[in-house]
C-alpha cells in the first residue's frame, strides 16, 4: 500500500480535548509518550494495518481567539493534568496547526457558546446554506494544500441546546430546502457541519452530545454521498462505568432501585454545561441506558455541577442501590477520579483510525461496530460496553486484509 | 418429563450460606419472596424446564450442634439481613431439615474450624476411606428415605488451609491408594466429600476455595463416574466486581498500576479466614485473576479482616489507580456494601437448577459453563464476567429439549 | 424536689421525627433500649437533676390523618429503621398518644406540605389570631387534663417555603396588629404555634429550618413571657459533621477552594424538600457556616434529593478539594449513611430535658447554649461544634443546684 | 529586639519531609509561594513576633548520599506533589544546604533503615557516646561557622523499631551510665540525637514516631540543660481526622463499635514502614487515641501499606461503624487523599517557629501545648484536636511581649 496522508479536521479545535488530542498525537509522532488510554494499540487490532501517527495532519475550525500551546500550558499548570514540560516540547508543532485553524460556525449554538466566541464571528451573517459553503471551502482548502489523500472530520465542540430530531424533515431533500433561510433551519452549526463534511464524501464523527449527523436526513445524505459517519457522545467516565456495571446487576438479577449520580469539573465544558439548555442535553445521554440494559427503570438522578476548583478533573460519585435476595436492600458506591480531556483525546486519536481503516474497506454509513466509545451510538441498541467492545473485536476479524 | 425430586446435600449445613439457601428455597416453595439474586430465573433461562423449587430435597453435613432456626435468627437479629417475621414463618420448614443434617467430616480442616466442631466429632477417630465410607451411607440413606431420583452434593462450608495440587498423586488409582491412611492422605475434609459423591455418580459443586474436586484424579474419578461437577469459590462480591470492572480498563487500555482491597465483615466466615493459613486460600484465590485480564501484573492487595460489629455484612474497599493518556495517573474507588449470605444463596440455588440440567442434558465431567458463578473456574482462563456469562447463555442454548 | 410532670407539646407530632422519639422514649421509659444517640445521658450532665423518661407526658398537633403505630411501623419495615419486634411491644402507649394529637395549622405552609392535610383542615377557615387561640386552647386543655407543672413545645413539623425575616414588623406590637387578618400577616404556622406557646409562658423549641420564634418580635414576645425559646434547624448529619471538619481545616490553615454536598434520602420530609421553595429554606441553613468558619467563601453546592428507595436513610456524600503548603490540591471525600429520624429524635428528647432544666434554672429567652443541636442557632455567631458543645457544658457546670 | 539568626538542624535531612520543608522555606522566603498549610501564619497568632522565615538557617543528619535538588525533583516528576518549576527557581539554595549535611547515626535503627546508608556509614563502629560527641561537634560547627543564636533540632528521620520505655532506666544519671557500651544501651539512633542537642541546652522537636526524648531520663536531661522539647509523631492525615471526628461521636454519644482505618502510599517512609518492627511503632501511636476519647474501646484496625504507584500521595480509607438511637447500626466513611510530605512539611515549619518562640518566653520541658502537632503528644492526656488548638491559641495568648 502506498503511503497515505490524512487530514483531520477537528471541531472545537482548541478546546480541551481537541488541544489533548492534538499534544497527544504530536508527542507519538515524536515518540515522547506511550500508548496508555490508546485502544486501536492494543494487540487484537495490530493486523489491521491502521493508519500510523505520522501520517495524519490536523486542521479545523474553532470559535474563541487562542492558542492550542497557551490552551495546553493551562492544562499544565491549572488543572495538573499533562507535564508541561512536555509540552514546551512541542511549542513548534502546535504553533503550526494553529495556523491551520478557521473561524467556526456559531448558528444555533445558544448564548453560553456564543459568548466565548471572537466579536467579528458573533457579527457574521450568513445563512446555515453559506456556513455550509464556507465549512467546505476550509475544507477543500485544507485538503489541497496539503495534499491529503482524504479527511475525517471530528466534533469536539461545546455542547449545543438540545434539538428534537422528530421535529426535523425526514428526508435529505426536505431538509436540504430548510438550509437557505436562518429562520426555517430548525438545525445548529454541528449538523451544518457534518453537512459540510458528508456532502463532500467525508466521514464525520460526533464526539459530542449535540446533534451532528443523526437526523435521518442526514444518515440519508451520508449514504448516497458514499462515506461514513457515527456518533454520539463520547464515553468516558460516569457512563462508561454505568454501561460496564449495569450488565453486573442485571446477569445476576439484582434488582437496582435508584442509581443516583453526581458529576462535579471545572474546565470550559464544565462552564457551558452549566447553561440548564446545554446540560439537558448531555444529562439525557447519560441517563438512558440503564432503562436499556435493565428492562425497568430504576429511579435515577444524574446531575452535572461545574466547580471551578477542580479544572479537568472531573469527578463522580455514583450511588447504587440494589435488592438482592429475599429482598434486603444493599449498597455499592464509587468515585471515579478521572481528567476529562486525557479520557477524551484517545478516544478522539482511535476514532479517527478506525474510521479511515473502516472507510478504506468499504463501510459506509452509521459505523455501529464503533458503539464503544459513544454514550448514545447512533443506529445501534447494545448498551453493555463488553458487547459492544466483542463487536469492535468481530469488525476487526473481518477486514478485509489492506 | 415425570414429575422428580432432587435431594441436595449440603456441606456446612448449618452456616450462614447454607441457612440462607434453605430459609431461601422454603420462602420460594411457599410463595413468600421474590426473584432478586437468582440468575437461573432470568427470561433468557425460562425455555430451559428448571427444576422447580418444591422438587427440591434438603439434607447435608454439618460438624457444629446448633438448629436452622437459631442461625437464621442471628441473621436477622445480629446482622439485620433477614426479615424475621419471614423466619418465624417458616420455622416449621427448617426444623424439618434439622433432622436431616448429619455430622460431618474434620480430616485436615485444621485448628480453627476444629474447634467450632462437636467434642464427639473431634474425639472420633477413622481413616480417610472411613470418612467416605461414613459420608456415602449418609447420601444413601438421604436418598432412600426420600426417595430422590437424584442427589447434588454442595460444598458451602468454611475454607480449609490450602493444599498445593501439585504435591498429590495425579490418577485416580494412585490418589484412592493413599486413602486408607490418614498419615499418607494430603486430602482434606472437602475432597473426601467430593470422592463420597462422585464415587456414587451424584454431581458434586464446590462454592469455597478449598480444594474439593479439583486435582485432576478426582476429575479423572468424575468422569469414570459418569457424572459431573465444579468449582470452585463463589464469586459472590469483590471478585466480581474485578472481573467485571477489569475488562473494561484492559479494553480502554488504562493501565492500571495498582489495585488494593480491603474487605472488612463479622460473620463465622470471617473468623475462621482470620486464622492466616485460612485466610490464604481465600486470598489467592481473589487476586490471581487480574493478571489473567490484564496480560501484566499490577501490584496488588487483598485484604481480609474479621470486624464483629458488622456481622454478615461484607464492605470491601477498592483503590484502583490506573494511568491514562500521557502517562497521567488516575484514580477509582468503589465501596460495596453487600450481605455476604444472602449474595451467596441465591447462586447456590442457581448452581443446584444449572446442573441437575446439565446432568439431565448429558453433560459430564467439568461443568465449565459455570464459570461465572465462580472466583476460580476449573477447567477454563476466562475471568471476564460478561464473557463467562454468554458462556452461560450459549449453554442454555444448545441444551436438548426436555 | 418534689415530682414533676412534664408535657411535650410536638408539632408534626406524627412525622418520622416525632414518631421515633415517641417510640424511643416509650422504649426508655419501659426500660428496653439504650443511652445511645442521647447527649443528655453523658457523665458531664449527670449531676444536672434532669427530668427523668417516666415524667413526660406526650401530646402534640398533626395535619394528616394516621395513627404512630403504623407510622412507626414503616420504619422497621419499609426502611429498615427500627425494630418492628420494639414497636409492637410499646403499642398501646403509641395508641394512648395518637388520642391527644389534635389537628393542625395550614397558614401559609404552601402548596406541597398543604396536599398532606385531611380535607376537613384544608378546608376550615380561620385568622391566624383564631389559629393561635385554637393552638392555646389545644395546649391548656392538655396540661389541665393530664396535671403537667409545665409543657414545652417542639417543632419538627415539615419545613415551610422561606420567609424573609428582614420584611417583618420588628416589634411585638407591630406583629401582633397583622395576627386578625390572613391578608396582611407574612408569618406561616411555625410562628403561630411559636406565638401560641410563648403567650402562655411556655418554651418552644424550633427543631426545624422554619421560621419559628426566630423574628425579633417574637423574641420580645418570649421575654415578655418570662420564658425561653431556641431554634433552628437541628443539626444530625452533613452539617454536623460539617461544623466538625471545617474547623479543622481553618486551624491548619488548608484554603477549602470547594465543598460539594449531595444529600439523597425518601421519607416524607424529603418529598417535601422537593419542592424547590422548601428546599430552599433548607439549603441556606445547611450551606451559610462555611464561610463563618473559614472567613473566606469556598464554592459551595448542597443538593438534597429525594430517592425513594432509600427510605428514612440520608445518604451524603461530600467532596472537599482544598490546597495544602505549596499549594497543591488534595482531596477529602465522605459519606455518612445515616437514618434521619434516629439521627434527629434523640436530640429532641435531649433538648427537652435541657429546655426544661433551662427553664427551671431561671433562664429566660434565647437559650444559646443550645447552639450546638442546631445548623442555625439564633442569637449566637459560633459555628465550630467543638466549641458548641463546650458551651454546653459551660452551662451545666453553672447551672445552680435544683 | 534585635535581629536573631536561628539554626534548625534536620535528623533525615534529605528525606521527604526535611526536602518539602526546605524547598518551603526556600520559597517563602523568596516570597515565591502563599501561607497554606502554615499554621504559624493564622491571624490569632500575628502578635506573637514569631521568627521571620529570613531568620531561619538550615543544616542536618542524613544516613543516605543524595541531594537535595534530586529527592525534590522525585517529588515533582514521581509524585506530582511540587511545580518542578519551582525548584528549579531554589537550586542554587538547595544545593547550599547540601554542603550544611553531615552523616548521621545508626545505633539501632534496624535492618530496613540500615540498608539505606551509606558503606562508610554502616562500617563506622563508634559507641553511643561517641555518636553523640559527633552529633555535638556537628552541631556547633554549624552554629559557630553561620554565626546562629540559637540551634532546634527537629527529628524528621525514618521511624525506628519500637523500644519499650519502661525497660529503661528512669534517671538520667543511670541511663548516661549506659551510653559507654552499646551492649548495654538499648536507646536508639532518635534518643542520641535528642541527647546531644539537650545537652547543649538547644530544643529538640521529634516529628516521627521513634523514641526521640521521650523516656523520662531525658526529659529530666531537658530541665536540667534549661532547654525545651516536644514530640511525638506529626498529626497529618488520618489520625488528625480521628482526632477530630471521635469526639463528635463522643459528644452526640454516639457508640463507635469499630473503626477501621487503611492507609497506602508508596515514599521512602512506606518502604520503612513494611518492615513489620517498623510498622509497630507507627500503628500504635496511630490507634491509641480512640479509647482515651470515647472512654470505652471500639474495635479498632489501621494497616499501613506500601503501594508504590501512589508516590507520596498518602490515601487512608477508614469505615466508622457505629451504633445510633435505638441501638441501630449506621457508618461513616472517609477517603483523604493528601500529599505525605506537604502536610508534614509546613507543621515542621510551624514547630519552628512556636519552639523558638516558646524557648525566648523562657518556656522549658515538654511543650504541652503543642499537642495538636502531635500523634502522641508527650506529657498531656488531651487528644481532641479542637481542645488541643484552644490549648495552642491559650499558650499564644499568654506569651510576654517580645
């Protein structure tokens, strides 16, 4: 096989885990950290000849003024969490993606996001149609004047107020007409975006709990563009535990009667999920799968409190009540002590592997096998992490060799 | 299928497991609790025709001098896990199967659970082959005078000081050869029961560390019995909890650099584990298997401690620290806080319906789809909870039709 | 000194708080429980000549319509709380009770406390002067009926929507004016009851968040009576063990930048704790020490959620992130599972027999030495429950000999 | 007052508690970091003209051959305890203290401490008398050569195997007598040192639970050189929350059945500490405490140990079983996740300070009023740590004006 490059293009690309992901990539193409939290490392997925670090070249759109080293430096020095040491390392690399880096689309995201965004951005008029346009113009640019062979975009961004998807068109046609008028487009800038991507033969990925790609419309326009997308909300603490645990109770019959969780951080995401709009639509995501591996549904409290002390770290408490036999009411407790962005950016880097390699085999469309790594994946109902994670295993064992 | 009557003869009769278990089926027989703790009453078993509860014969061996009655009520008055109005119910029941308990065996239990035996037990003196002599008269006559079309013999009584298998003889012929002498046998009272049982075809399940059927001649002696049998430790609270939250750090490829768990309970269990040699076998067998999950050894520690306030109500404590992306240390705790018997009976229960189907199925020698019952599988690696569970469920699968 | 009789008026006189302490002091007059729980039974008050368990006489005021035996009763069953074995032998003392518990006061207690009530009560009309005069009535014909030297009244009725005490007339006489019309009196019915006792020279204990005899005005009243009052809001958990470890981080000179605290129970008080408005009220007075003791403000956050499954058992779990030398973050974490009535129910029976001591010792007013049985103990600054307590114990070493 | 120039000697001064204390004090006095954690610092001791931080010169003992600048960087790149950042501002200030260290003592420290020294260390035969003249020597050459008023010894050395006090003579002319021969002395390493600074009429403060100046003998050593000293054991994590939660349990009569308490870590000190005759010295003054405050003796359990991945981050687990109202069952639990080092650090600092303080106020024999430092404070029964503090703010409030 040739040499290939890929291009990827990050949404949110100087927040947390976009400036994770990205000190994580270039400090594996400079072979100056290991592959901890890494899953496309591990030994059952070494024959798929996934793509390697040094072949993949990062771009994307953001909507704040910054920098992806003063961003890193303050995961270093406020939040504990990456050795900045190792990042000063790195200065060179980052300041060059920096120069890769677009303004965003603000349609739709509501006033928490907006008001982190540069004044120019917030005076931008344009229809969701001219976002679109201007979404793949960076894009096509990027691509070109990097001579990429193909690019993967991944939304990294803030999340948006929550949209009802039935209150969208059901076809790609009916909601392609919505796109010119601001005021008929019930979507925000992550569906323009995906959009943007997919209409161009690109595979989009949503690493976030806003909508992205998951109306019916837009799976529509994925398929006939020929490429392939998933999402959404990317697991990585409270609900990976939830979805590794919940299984445990429910094979060995313990009836679970409340499942009460609380969730304190401090970074920027922290911030915007403060808006009550914004948390609803994260709080769903993470609450609905016990009514799905149980088949009842215990009472469950899940709440999202930003504290600012606590920068990335982010920290839950779960309280797990249970009956057991004869009835008597028992009790399991955990607190998971985790940095959100170093959970994340792995995720993001393992994403963007299995993508391509599942896109150079042919798999188009929703890519189900990748429901590990999303809190709600899309077109799929397996919400046990373990079976979810056999059929990341199973895809592997049937690629078709590179 | 004619209606059957299955005897099950428990070992440790009067313990707290086995109290539990049998004020446990006496409940269910009259239609006064309901399914919580019991796996085999799952949706995905009912095509199976388990064995219903009131074919169900009660008998077994115990070395102290105490009533059914007695112990269920210091579980509900000492340590608050049973109701006791529900025992007063069934008091009838449980005095029924007093009768049927029969003094059971000491060979090599070693000093701490001798002294909890009777004097008349601790003075007799016979030989090992004597022992199972004296055992198998006593499932036989448990047999005739009930008229049982089957007997399953359980293990659920206190560990006994570990045992290397690796010193005992390897075939049947020269294990029986050492019977004869109490100074050459290396057995200890669970082997001996298991050789009663087995010798008689009767299917033997050992729930404790001790070494029971496990050497490979009693597994020779099994399958020339034509019957079947397993083990070994339910795998009850802790344990399942590592092997349920193991997979998931493996699959996340978080490498978890330490894992500490105390656990800290008040029950006889825990006095007799508080003698070091006890303690032991128990130990090992919680800490081997995240090695096996993980393909690398983390430091570990298991701790077992015997605190009288808190009666039959194991907490155990894990501290799991793990690092992530970039090398950046985290953390996990949990608390469990779980009544050791009565997670125990149920899948006590489960073990007794599992295999009087299997035995009915034709299945003979290791019943190793079992595995998630236990803490130490015999016969099989796998130590991932989901995985040993499907391994249950493909069972089930393929069993012929009644 | 010659035999007293002492009645114990209790608002909410069958809710979970009153309830327990009828039946905890029915047990300790019958001789069947223990000292545990009770500060007044300590070595440092013996020698106080505090009333004896066999001199109270217990009446009281309920808005619902139930009975003590079958509200005691779900305690042992539903949360496990009490022993049912307990209540049946103290249920004719209970039934005698439940005959002098006389029907309530509604003014002003908002919408979710008002859906308890019997339709006969939500319906009556009266002025809050009628609704005094009837509490009076209520209180004369019990002492007079049953002999008493003295009655205290206590509320641990459900906490009222907060009132703002800055909005109320600040003399007696300025209250008393607004007491003949419902349209311009601001008090709810905690204050009526408080006005109702303090008028008749009676002590009123305020064991709740609400208003109470807290309002200046009504501290003129009670001074004008010639007797004593003490409010609000007794301290049993979280807070208790707040106002003990906040003072050990002051006196280390560790900076508390955060303090979560989340509350999770189901008994009656919490589903009156949902509704936001009595929440609120609840909160404050859980959240306002912090700051006294550090002279700082950390972040705070307090939830108080109600989770049926967990019945009379408060379950909290507080988070404490504070910097230590060099300013390194470390970490407290706790929880505290504790059942809320038995929690609160000594303290009652403690405050009783300190209120009435108090009383005859010539102490008039606030009773601050009482600070700390309370979250929010009026007309005192301190906080520190160490130091609360040695105020205590001041106290009855000056206390002159009966 | 004229300006002072005050010498602390260190004993372990290259261990993590002395390095933390220097980079500390370094940094304070570079005006490079804020008061956490220093107690010294608090408003109500401002008036007390303590020692100004500029004062303060440092020298000590070590056993091992390091420096400083390394066994700081462990703490930073191994523990992220410290900003490496910051030591690299103080490396030409640690590297002047290195030259300030001279080789320590090793009389009886036991095997485990043994073999952390140096070969020239552990060859010197020397009898305990000679090891106090070259602790002597030491000592005034580093007052002579730095021109210091005054010299304190402060004891932060790995703790010794315990030594029974009562085996020892009582009178310091006896036990001087033993000195000659270190066959007949049974005193360890900690009680030389103590001896060779008393005598010298310089206080001596013992940080760590070794014998240090406890024995009565030295005590009389102390009055009669005119000096002061205190000891024993720096309260920083776990026990400083016993000492803080117990009696609030005792104040609310609280029944505590058991107290279990885990601690793991993994610095130098937890390697010390797996030594079982090591460990001894440290449990016991861990667990004495509960008893003198409850006045009754819960069943108690602490183990200490060493887990390597946790660095000096020190994380102690401890469930508090305890019996409320009524006699029911209900438990507290805590985890403290706090940095060994950091929290001893800056009471070494403070010990300093108030010692230096103390001693110019004309203060001698034990300082009793520095209990609240203490594990085991020497000479005082007092071990609730509110009362203890009140005895620290009473001490300030009756020292003469400078």
């Amino acid at each position: 096989m040739k040499q290939q490059r890929i291009g990827v293009w990050l949404l949110g690309a100087q927040g947390g885990v976009a400036t994770t992901a990205i000190v994580g990539l270039a400090a594996l193409q400079k072979g100056l950290t290991g592959n901890q939290g890494l899953v496309s490392t591990l030994p059952q997925f070494a024959a798929l000849d996934l793509l390697p670090w040094n072949d993949i070249v990062i771009g994307g759109h953001d909507i704040r003024q910054t920098s992806l080293y003063d961003e890193a430096m303050k995961l270093a020095t406020v939040s504990r969490a990456i050795d900045g040491g190792l990042i000063d390392q790195l200065k060179a690399e980052l300041d060059a993606i920096d120069d890769r880096i677009r303004p965003g689309v603000l349609f739709n995201v509501g006033p928490t996001i907006e008001k982190f965004a540069t004044d120019s951005l917030r005076d931008h008029v344009e229809s969701p149609r001219d976002s679109i346009r201007r979404v793949q113009q960076d894009l096509q640019a990027f691509q070109e004047s990097n001579q990429l062979d193909q690019v993967i975009m991944v939304n990294v961004a803030s999340t948006e107020p929550p949209i009802d998807p039935a209150s969208l068109p059901t076809t790609w046609e009916q909601l392609n007409a919505t796109l010119d008028d601001g005021s008929t487009c019930q979507l925000a800038a992550s569906s323009l975006y995906a959009i943007g991507a997919l209409e161009l033969g690109m595979p989009f990925i949503n690493f976030t709990p806003s909508l992205g790609s998951a109306p019916p419309a837009i799976c529509e326009l994925a398929l006939a563009s020929d490429t392939c997308h998933m999402g959404h909300d990317g697991k990585t603490g409270e609900t990976l535990l939830k979805s590794t645990l919940a299984p445990m109770f429910a094979n060995r019959n313990l009836e679970v009667m409340s499942w009460v969780g609380h969730n304190i951080f401090g970074n920027m995401d922290g911030k915007v999920l403060d808006d009550p709009a914004n948390k609803q639509t994260k709080v769903t995501s993470k609450d609905r799968l016990l009514g799905q591996i149980f088949g009842y549904s215990p009472q469950t409290l899940v709440s999202i409190e930003y504290i600012e002390s606590m920068g990335d770290w982010k920290t839950a408490w779960d309280h797990i009540h249970f009956r057991g036999f004869l009835g008597t009411p028992m009790t399991m407790q955990f607190t998971w002590q985790g940095c959100d962005s170093l959970l994340a950016a792995p995720l993001v880097l393992d994403l963007i592997r299995f993508t391509e390699r599942a896109h150079r085999n042919g798999d188009r469309g929703l890519l189900t096998f990748l429901a590990s790594f999303f809190k709600s994946p899309l077109g799929i109902e397996e919400n046990d992490f373990g079976r979810q994670f056999q059929m990341l295993e199973a895809w592997a064992d049937g690629v078709r060799p590179a």
